[in-house]
C-alpha cells in the first residue's frame, strides 16, 4: 500500500510539475528586448458566413503587428439583422439568431467565432475577449460562451468577478524580467449599457491586492471594454454648424477638442455634467493609465482626461460603412507609463486585391486667412453634417 501511495505521489507530482511549467511557458511576460505588443480588435460583428475582408482584416493585422497579446473588445458576432450584400457567401442575410432554437444559434456562434479567432490559434498567440452588447443579445448564455472562448487553447478569457449576472470580467498581469507583475490589463463586461456597481466592487477589491502584492504602489494597468463611459464626452466642444467637424448631437453642434484629443470621429458623445463613477474608481484605486473602447464602430480618437488616457477604436463589420481600424500599444518594460498606442486604418479591399493597413495621421482644423475661403468651406462642411445625418437613418 505504501509503494501505491508513493507511486501516486510521484505522479502528482509530476504531473503538477508539468502544468505550472505549461502555465509559466504559456504566461505573458515582457520579451527579451523589454516590449510587450498588444493588438485591439473590436466589432468584427459578423456571423457564420464571415466577410471575406473580415477575414483578410484579422490577418493582416496579426501579420502587421506581431502581437504578444490580442484584445477583443465586444460584439464578436451579429445578433440579427439583415442587409449585408456580396461581402461573404450569403448575401442579404446576416445574424446568428435564429428564433426558438437555441441549438442552431449556439451552432451559428460557434461557427462565426471561429472566423474571428482561427488566425490568433493557428499562430499560438494568446487573445482575450470582453463581451459586447450584440454577444449578449444573440441570446447564448454567458456559460456557453466561456465554453467557446475555453475551447481554444490560446485563449484566456475567463470570468472571475463573480457577479449575480455572470457578466464575464477578468485581469491579465504580465510578468517582466524578475517575474514578477510589472503590468496589468482589466476586461469588463459592459452588457448592453455600461458596469455595474458589483463589478466596481470586484474591480477595487482586485485592484487592492495587486498594489498589496506590489509592495503597496498601484501596479501600472490599461482597461479593455466594449461600451464606453461617458467620459470621452470631455473631448468635445460645442461650435457652430459650420465649422470643421461639427456634429450634431442633442441638439448642439459639437466637435472633437484637437487640444485635449486627436483622432477621427464620425459622431460626437454628449459633454457630461460630471465624471463617471467607473472614471472615480479608477482615479480612487490609481492604477488605471488608460481605457480603450469598440461599440460605436466608426470612431477612431484618443485623448487625456485628469491624467487618464481614453480612446475609441475603430470597429471592422464590413456590412457597416467605415472607416475600420486597429489600436495597437506597444508597452516598454523599462518606461511602463510611457507606452506607445497608435491606430491604423484598413484601406482597400480583398475584391480589389488592394488591402492594407495605413497609420492614421491626425492634423488641426483648418485656419482660413481669406474668407472666402473660409465661406466656402463652411458649405462644404455643412453638406458633409447633413449628409452624415442622412446617411445616419439607414445605417
């Protein structure tokens, strides 16, 4: 019986040998030259016939970037709607619902999941998910979602804030040279609106042990979620409907403040009265350096607020207008508050055999001296606003 005993020890421990090696080789650490790449992808929102540039979009992206880590923020696929037409091999249709079969919809999932991260699992690159709106309303559960995510072996998406909702939030510490936590990223689930007051519990309560961990200092953090706060409203200003980027929101013309922001920006986020209470806790826990958001597709813009990075990236569902885009940060061992975070655009398209991805250059509004000139330019503007508006109905 002895001899058993320790036969079976032996095996264990071997075995639990094996599994912190796989954990620590599998691990996301600083490489040798003091670099970590993160790509952000957001809104692919397609189905189960993916858009052929789509697919073309996530491959040239890894094969552009070489991420060490790639973040999916939200809507991975289209819940139900119709409209799309020769972007993928089922035209007119797109939406993996299908009513009062669950089976069938979970298949749909399944299927338009695997077009999105077939390229990160065939290259071995570890990707992690927060969920979006469009996820939520497909109608499969949170826990067969995880099931999904858990079926690919790179990727890391989990839940571990234990809310009464089950919404599926998480954190990823990346190690440096020494081994220990040098950088954090937060994944919050934002369903259809925004986090709950039990998710900014989890977040302080994980925050906590973190700068407990790390000596007491605040370890340095970026934060990945699909819907914004209210926040990025701080980097508008309200002007005149002729005036270089006016947008029309509530009824006031606004438009991004290239003082405080830069970027592109097809709508424009209401100015706040106050800062959120997710934006407090952040500032209150000290840790946050940045927070990057999907959802509204076509917004592409990054700013500082009271010493906190935010920034919209660009989503890439080809049955919606562009433009689409990529969020890429490249964070330096050596220098982590200092990292690098730019966004390109995906100009082209498979058909034309002419896909790539460009930088995006920002420039200050135009200053006319002559005004003519300038009166001009303000028609021109203002053709643009209303056919923004218009093109806004039917999208």
């Amino acid at each position: 019986m002895k001899r058993i005993i320790s036969i079976l020890l032996a095996v264990s421990f071997v075995f639990s040998f094996c599994v912190i090696g796989n954990a620590e080789e599998n691990g996301l650490n600083f490489g040798a030259d003091g670099k970590f790449t993160v790509l952000q992808i957001s809104d692919p929102q397609d189905d189960h016939y993916p858009a052929y540039d789509l697919v073309n979009f996530i491959k040239l992206a890894i094969e552009q970037t070489d991420p060490d880590l790639i973040v999916f923020t939200g809507d991975i696929v289209e819940d139900s709607r119709a409209g799309d037409i020769g972007i993928d091999g089922e035209s007119f249709r797109e939406g993996v619902e299908i009513d009062g079969d669950y089976e069938q919809t979970l298949k749909n999932v399944t299927a338009a999941c695997a077009a999105v991260f077939a390229e990160a699992e065939s290259r071995d690159i570890p990707f992690a998910v927060s969920q979006g709106n469009n996820d939520h309303n497909s109608g499969v559960t949170n826990e067969d979602w995880l099931k999904i995510y858990n079926s690919y072996e790179n990727s890391l998406t989990v839940d571990e804030s234990d809310d009464s909702e089950g919404r599926i939030d998480f954190n990823l510490e990346i190690k440096g040279s020494d081994g220990k936590t040098a950088f954090n990223i937060w994944m919050m689930d934002t369903k259809s609106s925004s986090v709950t007051n039990e998710q900014l519990e989890w977040y302080k309560s994980e925050s906590a042990k973190l700068k407990a961990e790390n000596g007491g200092k605040p370890v340095p953090s970026i934060l990945f979620q699909h819907i914004p706060t209210s926040d990025p409203g701080f980097f508008f200003e309200e002007c005149n409907m002729w005036d270089e980027g006016a947008r029309l929101v509530d009824g006031k013309y606004l438009r991004l403040n290239k003082d405080v922001a830069n970027g592109y920006n097809a709508s424009a986020f209401t100015i706040p009265e106050d800062t959120s209470a997710q934006f407090k806790a952040w500032k209150e826990c000290g840790d946050v350096l940045g927070a990057y958001f999907g959802h509204w597709h076509t917004e592409g813009f990054t700013g500082t607020y009271d010493g906190i990075e935010l920034g919209m990236t660009y989503g890439c569902e080809f049955a919606k207008t562009g433009p689409y885009g990529i969020r890429v940060f490249t964070i330096y061992e050596n220098d982590i508050e200092n990292y690098d975070n730019v966004l390109y655009i995906y100009e082209g398209s498979v058909k034309r055999g002419n896909a790539e991805f460009v930088l995006q250059t920002d420039e200050p509004y135009v200053v006319y001296d002559n005004p003519i000139e300038e009166f001009f330019a303000g028609i021109r503007n203002v053709l643009i606003l209303f056919g923004m508006q218009i093109k806004s109905m039917f999208a």
